[in-house]
C-alpha cells in the first residue's frame, strides 16, 4: 500500500510542476522518493521496482562507517 502511494504522490508532484508551473513540490520529490526505495527494499518481490527506479533516476550509493 504504501509503494502504490508514494508512486502516486510523485505523479501529482510532477502533474503540479510541469502542468501548473508549481516548482516548489520539485523539491519534496527527493524525499518522497526515499521513502518509496525503503519501502521497496523491504520486499524482495518489489526489487525489479527498484531496477526501474535506479535507470529513472540513479542514486549514489554511500559506504560509511561507523566507530
């Protein structure tokens, strides 16, 4: 439930960027975003979704270490 509607929210906030000239939701895209790629990697039936997301818009993986 929750991936279809971070899927959703992300389609309304293009819709309202490119249709209404509101650039201001551009900016809550990368967050939203997040969320649908923890969503998804909660399941492994949703890791082709993840693929996809990756060729749309690619994210940089960071190695970090924690002492």
């Amino acid at each position: 439930m929750g991936v279809q509607r971070h899927l959703k929210v992300l389609g309304i906030f293009a819709r309202l960027c490119h249709r209404d000239g509101k650039a201001g939701y551009v900016d809550d895209m990368p967050r939203v975003s997040s969320y649908l790629r923890k969503t998804c990697q909660r399941y492994s039936e949703l890791r082709p979704l993840i693929r996809i997301l990756n060729r749309c818009d690619p994210v940089d993986e960071t190695v970090g270490y924690t002492f």
